[in-house]
C-alpha cells in the first residue's frame, strides 16, 4: 500500500484502547519534516514576522477590497516583514507567486518555505496592490524569543457614548491601569451596549481603539471626526484597528445613520 499519513493521536470515549476519532497528519508534511531532521537534526520552518487575521466581507468592503480573501496585518513586530517594509493594515494578497485566500494557507505557505529564501509578497495599500522582497527567517527562533504580555483589569471613569460604545481618552492613570507604554496612544472602551453591533464584533470593555479608517486617533474627538468623513464619504462601515491584551485586531463597526 501506500502511506497517506501517519496517526498523530487519539480522542477516546473511555480515556484509551483504539475506540474513538483518530488524528493523523499528511504523509507530505511528515516527508518535509523528516527530511529536515535527517539533514540539521531539528525542524526550519520559515517564518515571515507578521500577526494576521482574515478578511471578512465587512473589512473588505470598508478597504474597498474585491474580494474577502488574503491574510489582514495586524502587527508587523522587528523581524523580516519589518525590515521588508510590511506595514500594519496591509492585505497580503499574494506569497511567493501563489494567491493567499486567508491566513490559514498563509501560514502554511510561509512554513513550507525554506529558511534564507527570498520571496515576493504582494500587499494591497492604499487602495493599490504593491510588491515587496521579504528574506525569510527561522520560525523556531523566533517563537523562542516572543514574551507574553501581562493582563489587565481596567476602571475606566466618565465615558462617551459614541457607535454603541462607551469611551475615554487614554490618560496616564488609564495607561498605568492597563499597563501600556508610552509609545501606545489610542480609546479605551469602557462598555459595551449588548444590542449594538459593535458588541456582534466582539468589541468588550478594556480594548484600546488606536486606529480608526487606518488612521491614528488619540481622543474621542478624532475619533468622531473619522465616524463624520466616512458618512459623508458614503461607507457603510469603519474600519477600526483595537489592541486587547496587548493583541492588535481589525475590526469592520457598521456606521449606520
């Protein structure tokens, strides 16, 4: 016969014997693996230094994006993305020559790719897609020297309301409370209504709003003003950038009337 793939584990009723939903993984990964131990005695995974996440059709549609496909760029911290000239907000449409569709087969692509490689990765900006040469790194280094940032419990005082939410300028108690540095500027979110489509976004109080259609805010006010030019620009959604846990995400909030 011919293998397919190998049996990884187990999910078992009774907690063993071989009753219940086996695992396996591809006989094609477990070759690239295999081979890499064979010659340097440990895994290369390529790595490319960006945190991604999907594009849904509310986020491409307040990019003004075709399609709801490619890997969103939510953080680029120092490493191969950084030095290529990658920048948060970016879509990543293309890896290598080969089309992304989500963030999924993105990691898969920079995973199969050889440490030291030099690809293209095409990202729309801007409302234009643009190429940059990314050299990429080892992944196993670079997870060995990433650091988990700390939680917070905020109190956060006299709010405004604004998009279903309840917001506050970030002061210098607000950032010690929350543990953020210096260079972070941005919203807290106090509340969130339960009816508003912000809390169907997964909105929740303590996230921080630094960017509001890919722009910097700072205080409530700019972010008002974002709100006002996308209305009268005639969209139907604004694109937020939110950091929870020290995690940046992108987030479509409907504007409504």
């Amino acid at each position: 016969g011919e293998v397919i793939g190998v049996n990884t584990a187990i999910l078992s009723p009774n907690g063993g014997g071989s009753i219940g939903i086996g695992f396996s993984m591809s006989s094609a990964v477990v070759s690239k693996v295999v081979a890499q131990l064979q010659k340097f005695g440990e895994t290369r995974r390529g790595w490319l230094g960006v945190r991604i996440q999907d594009v849904s059709p509310d986020v491409a549609d307040a990019l003004s994006l075709a399609d709801a496909a490619g890997a969103m760029v939510t953080n680029v911290p120092d490493g191969p993305a950084k030095i290529a000239g990658i920048k948060q907000g970016d879509v990543i449409v293309t890896f290598d020559g080969k089309h992304v569709t989500d963030t999924r087969e993105l990691v898969r692509m920079v995973g199969n790719t050889a440490v030291g490689k030099t690809v293209d990765v095409i990202v729309y900006r801007d409302g234009k897609n643009q190429t940059v040469k990314v050299v990429l790194t080892r992944r196993e280094t670079a997870e060995a020297a990433q650091i988990v940032p700390a939680k917070a419990s905020p109190v956060l005082p006299k709010p405004k309301k604004l998009l279903g939410l309840d917001l506050q300028g970030l002061s210098a108690d607000l950032r010690a409370q929350l543990g953020l540095g210096d260079k972070i500027s941005g919203i807290v979110v106090m509340n969130v209504e339960e009816s508003s489509n912000a809390f169907e976004k997964g909105l929740r109080a303590g996230d921080i709003i630094t960017e509001a259609g890919q722009n910097k805010v700072a205080s409530v006010a700019e972010l008002e003003k974002r709100v006002t030019q996308a209305r009268d620009a005639g969209r139907k959604s604004l694109l937020l950038l939110i950091r929870r846990d020290g995690e940046p995400r992108f987030v479509a909030l409907t504007l409504g009337s």
